[in-house]
C-alpha cells in the first residue's frame, strides 16, 4: 500500500464502562484522528486491548476500514514487507572467507 494521506478517524469502544449521574451503566465510545491511514492503523494495532482492536472502525471521507483489513495493512507496514527491502541473508556473498 502506497503512503496514505488520507485523514483518518479511529473509532472504538474502551474498555471502561461509565457510570453517569443516572445510574445507567454506558459504554464509551472513542475516537481519534490521524493524518493518515497507516499511522491510523498503527495505533489500532499497536496502542488498543485485543478487545478494544475489536471492536474499532477507520473512518476516511471514501471508505471504512475493518479489523480484518487493518492486520493487512499493518502486515505491510512492518520493515521487511515492503517490496523494495532487501533480507540480507538472501543476498549472495561478495566476500570470501580464506584461512
């Protein structure tokens, strides 16, 4: 995935459960805006519960973006997973070791 400049609005539900003045117990909903998807994503993956991953959406003006798809995106984000990077251990030695 090319460099996203998408504005993005994370929404999740938190874990704590607020207990306003009425009594009534509500769960609160979230949200956080990024200035692109891919550090939308990361923070999803990298700063919410397992539970809380669960239950987020990512907004942008064009399309929503689902668990499922975030894991995608952030698969591809990692180093080693785009294709321009190079493993070095695929590399052929240019080097020869004499003793």
């Amino acid at each position: 995935m090319k460099g996203s400049t998408e504005v993005a609005t994370v929404f999740w539900y938190s874990r704590e459960i607020r207990e306003p003045a009425d009594g009534v117990k509500k769960l609160g909903v979230r949200n956080r805006k990024f200035e692109s998807v891919e550090n939308a994503v990361a923070f999803v993956m990298e700063k919410l519960s397992a539970t809380e991953r669960g239950t987020s959406i990512i907004m942008t003006a064009t399309r929503s973006i689902y668990p499922m798809d975030m894991k995608d995106i952030y698969a591809g984000l990692k180093p080693g997973n785009s294709p321009r990077s190079v493993n070095r251990r695929d590399l052929p030695s240019t080097l020869s070791r004499v003793r």
